[in-house]
C-alpha cells in the first residue's frame, strides 16, 4: 500500500474582541467585517453593563467570564483583542490563562489605573449619574463608570504584563492621553511589538480602521499555525 503524504492546513485563527467603557461589541464592526474577508472567524462580545448586557453590573469577575464564555467558544486558541477597558480585562484573562489563548492586542490602555487622576475620574462619574438621575436626562450608562472605576482600583496592568507569556501587540492613537505609561509596558515586555497611529485618538480602531485592521491581519499571520492532515 502506498502511504499518502500528509497535507498541511493552515488554522486561521479565530479573534476574540473586547471593547470600551461606555461603548459595545458594535464598534468593532469595520474589524470583523475585515477579519471575515480574510478568512478568519470573530466574536466581538458585551461586557456586563455594555451593549446587549446594560442591565447588569460590571465587575472584573464579570467581565473574565464573558471573556471566557467567548475563548471556549472558538475552535483554536483566539487572539485576544481588547480596546481601553477591554485591554485591561483581556490582559488580566491572558495572564491567568496562558494555555487558551495564542497572542494579545491591546489598544488605548498603556496607562497604569493608579493614584489621583483615577480617583478624580470616579468622582466626577458619580456626580454625573446623580445628575443624570435628578434631571432625567437621557442616558444612564455612566453609572457603568463607577462600576467600572470600583472595578479595577488597584489593578496592575504591569504586574500581568510581567507573567504575560503570549505574544503582544500594543496599538495606540498618536492622540491618545492614556499612553502616559507606554515605555514601562514595552520595559515590562520588550518583546512587544507597538505600533503608534498618526492622527489616532484614544478611540484608534475607529479612527484610523485600514491601520488597525493591518495589525490584527499581521499578528494573525504571526499565529498562523500549520496542521497536517
């Protein structure tokens, strides 16, 4: 009997995508639209108190487990894609769970969520949705904020960039005001690859989609794994 050679296939790699505070699963849709022309399956998810999901509370606890519920989801070990508040929670999950995912990009959160800009921030989110509640004006999401600000007080993003294994990619708007630590990730993690979009704000997968969209599509050609079948 003549053995027949192996074929290699090659695994494109499914993405997980965590957005922002205040915002939901559908800004990234100019990214899943992309990353499906190109073959490569997407979840863009909703944390508690986002999107499909404002009726509940945010906690950390919370926002891992939409994160989890998404990576089991997925046929292969996704990249891991999160955007401000999903960057942080997407690095938190990538360091307690080196083994589920395959690579990390994180957006517009090279800030370290400490001292008093972040107590300022808490307060004055407070006193908007007390505001918001006695005047009825028409949103009530930035109670989501002091969730989220309760949430994360005293979390280290350098601390789980020290026991990040995964490959990094960091991606941040030239105008972005959280960059204020970006030397100490690429300290933290020198292997990490940072890309720096011109004419980009904090909002850099919206306002500059075509650059974003070539790291992911990058980074998923890094990951490319070959099967033989």
């Amino acid at each position: 009997m003549v053995a027949t050679p192996n074929r290699e296939r090659i695994i494109h790699r499914p993405t997980v995508l965590v957005h922002g505070t205040r915002t939901s699963s559908a800004i990234w849709d100019e990214q899943t639209a992309s990353l499906l022309e190109h073959g490569h399956p997407s979840v863009a998810i909703d944390l508690p108190g986002h999107g499909t999901r404002t009726e509940e509370r945010f906690t950390l606890a919370g926002a891992l487990d939409a994160i989890d519920d998404a990576v089991r989801s997925c046929s292969e070990p996704p990249l891991l894609v999160g955007m401000s508040l999903g960057g942080y929670t997407c690095l938190a999950y990538a360091s307690r769970h080196p083994d589920r995912i395959a690579g990390v990009v994180l957006a517009s959160c090279s800030t370290e969520l400490r001292g008093k800009p972040l107590s300022a921030y808490r307060a004055v989110s407070v006193a908007i949705n007390r505001l918001i509640g006695l005047v009825r004006l028409g949103s009530d999401s930035w109670h989501v904020v002091g969730d989220m600000l309760a949430a994360m007080s005293g979390y280290s993003p350098l601390a789980d960039l020290a026991r990040l294994r995964a490959p990094l990619w960091l991606v941040n708007g030239r105008r972005d005001p959280l960059r204020l630590d970006e030397w100490r990730y690429r300290r933290a993690v020198p292997r990490a690859r940072l890309t720096v979009v011109a004419r980009a704000g904090h909002d850099v997968n919206l306002h500059a989609p075509a650059a974003f969209n070539r790291v992911l599509l990058e980074a998923l050609h890094e990951l490319r794994a070959p099967l033989l079948t």
